[in-house]
C-alpha cells in the first residue's frame, strides 16, 4: 500500500482526500481503519472513539444501519500535517427513508500518513428518493465522471 505522507502539497493532500472517500465507498470497516493509526482519536458528531478497533465497530454499526451509503468529499484546505474536507453522503434507513448527510473534518496525521486525529461534525436532512444526486454503484467507488459535491445546493 502506498501511504500519502505529509508534508501535504495541494495533490498529496487532494489524493489523500480521494483515497479516503474511495475506501469509506467501500464500505469495508477493516479497510477503512487501516488508514488511521492505532491510536487515532475521533469525535464523530456526539461520539468520541480512541483507537483503530473501536473505530472498525463503529464503522460496522454505522453501515448496517446506513444502508446504500455513498459518499463524496472535497478537500476544503490543508497544512504539513493537516486536511480539512467538507461532504456530503446520501444512505437510507431500514424503512426505506432516505437521508442526505452534510459535513466537514478536520484530520491531522502523523509522520507515517497514518490519520491520528478527526474531528466531524455532521448534519442529516431527510430528502425524498427524488433529491438524491449520487446513484453510482454501491459500493464502490464514485466514478471519475461525476463531479462530486454539487456546487448548488
């Protein structure tokens, strides 16, 4: 695996943006928390999780209750050692409700590209089955084609 390591430049950090957003596409949680270090901490909304094992059981809850969850993310700026990303996410619940997530984090990684700190906060909008805006393949990533994260809302 070939890990993006800081200091960041305006394409490692937007490569290091599109890796993560492909990996959480994926939908695998082992996956995903390979990209954080072992003893990485996260606020996500009103949870906070230390460490990778916590994470990847997060993540298994996370997609068992957000179903067809497809994501975009776009770097917003960035540091030596730090991103910020805004994006947004549509899923749907067990009753077939869907939802459209807006947010943004705050990474900061150490020196071997692993991430060792996030930070998110993130609003859900109800949207009827009309609204949504991502329907590629899920999962999987988002196809180079679509622009991601429209500029209107």
């Amino acid at each position: 695996m070939n890990v993006i390591r800081p200091p960041f430049t305006l394409e490692t950090a937007t490569a290091k943006v599109r890796a993560a957003e492909d990996a959480w596409n994926s939908r695998d949680p082992q996956r995903v928390s390979l990209a954080y270090s072992e003893d990485s901490q996260w606020r996500n909304r009103d949870r906070f999780l230390h460490g990778r094992d916590q994470i990847r059981e997060f993540l298994i809850a996370k997609w068992e209750r957000e179903l067809d969850y497809r994501l975009t993310k776009s770097l917003w700026s960035f540091t030596d050692n730090r991103i910020a990303v805004r994006f947004q996410y549509e899923y749907h619940d067990v009753r077939g409700q869907w939802f459209r997530a807006y947010g943004n984090e705050l990474w900061e990684f150490g020196d071997e590209g692993l991430m060792q700190r996030r930070e998110a906060s993130i609003n859900d909008v109800a949207i009827q089955t009309g609204e949504r805006k991502f329907h590629w393949p899920a999962p999987g990533p988002r196809p180079s084609e679509d622009a991601g994260i429209p500029t209107v809302q």
